[in-house]
C-alpha cells in the first residue's frame, strides 16, 4: 500500500507546489489561503491524473514520470483558473514544467537516500 500510495502524494506534492510558486509568480510572501485553495485542486487533480497514466504506462523511469507530471500539470493547471500571467496557457505551461522540474529533482534525492 505505501509503495503505490507514496507517488501518488508526491505528484500531488510537486503540482501543488509548481501551482502556488507560478501563480504568486515566485513571490511566496504573497501567497493567501486562496492560492492555497486553487494550488491544492490543481495539485489534486493533476496528482491523481499523472498517477493513472503512469498506471498505464508503466514506468520507472524518472525523466519519463517527469514529463507525464509536466503534461497533466499544464493541462489542470489551465482547466481549473487560466492564468493571470501572459497571454493564454503561459502559467498553465510554467506550471507544468515547473511541476516536471520537481518531479526530475525530488525523484533523484529520493533515489538517492534509498541507496544509502
């Protein structure tokens, strides 16, 4: 259960995550419960979306979970509140590459601390 559960919760993790950083736009000072509430959803569902198609794709390697997160990310991101910054899908697609960015990143430390 907690080897299916636990990237489950890192991808809502990551999205949520990319979410908050692009919609404040990197200023964490201004973040309010609001962004909370929108980074959560996009986090939510963008999580659950990465880890069904990644149960069908069935891989373990990183770089390709990274793009699945990315992918699915952007995709929520501009679904659940089109952006505020740039024209059209600009933060959707910063949110998701931001969110595959952290997927490559914590998904190497991880690896590395089950290593030792």
């Amino acid at each position: 259960m907690k080897k299916r559960l636990a990237p489950f919760l890192e991808n809502i993790g990551e999205s949520t995550a990319a979410c908050l950083v692009a919609m404040v736009q990197g200023n964490i000072l201004a973040v309010t419960l609001a962004h909370w509430a929108v980074a959560a959803q996009t986090g939510i569902f963008a999580g659950a979306a990465a880890s069904v198609a990644m149960f069908f794709i069935k891989t373990t390697v990183r770089w390709r979970i990274a793009i699945v997160l990315a992918v699915t990310t952007a995709i929520v991101d501009y679904l659940v509140h089109p952006g505020q910054l740039g024209p059209g899908a600009t933060e959707a697609i910063l949110t998701g590459l931001g969110a595959g960015a952290l997927s490559l990143v914590v998904g190497s430390v991880v690896a590395r601390v089950r290593k030792r």
